[in-house]
C-alpha cells in the first residue's frame, strides 16, 4: 500500500512540475514574441529619426550665412573710427 502511495504522490509531483514547466514555456515565447514585436518598433523609430538629421547641404548653406554674417561684423568693426 505504501508504494500505490508512493507511485500516486510521484505522478501527482511529476504532473505539477509538467505544468509549471509548460506555463514558463509558454511565458519564454511569449518573451520572445515581445522582443521581435519591440525590435522592429525600434528599427522603425530609428528610420524615422535618420530621416530627420541635417543634411550636409543643408548645413554648408547654414554655415556660409553664418560666416558671411561675421564677416560684416568683423569689417564693420574694423572700419569703426573710435578703434585704438
């Protein structure tokens, strides 16, 4: 009688853990799913934020207005009468 006790509490035991090892499966995939799902918002985020940098057109035309802008600065201080 103590093995039929015995035989019940291991299949009772094994049951338990077979559960407990299919959810933590199951939660594993699912894991898996939201890093795939995260992963490519990401990549997508990334390509819309490369589409916003200054371009480097962009940015000879900002600096050849700022350069021509301190050059009158400079001439216009150079040309001041009160300059000792």
């Amino acid at each position: 009688m103590s093995e039929g006790w015995i035989q019940w509490l291991l299949g009772v035991g094994l049951t338990v853990v077979g559960w407990v090892s299919h959810m933590l499966w199951q939660d594993v995939k699912e894991v898996k799913n939201n890093h795939k799902d995260t992963f490519t918002r990401i990549q997508s985020i990334e390509v819309l934020i490369a589409g916003e940098y200054l371009k480097r057109t962009e940015f000879r035309e900002f600096q050849s207005t700022i350069l021509e802008k301190l050059d009158k600065i400079l001439d216009a201080l150079n040309t001041k009468e009160d300059k000792k």
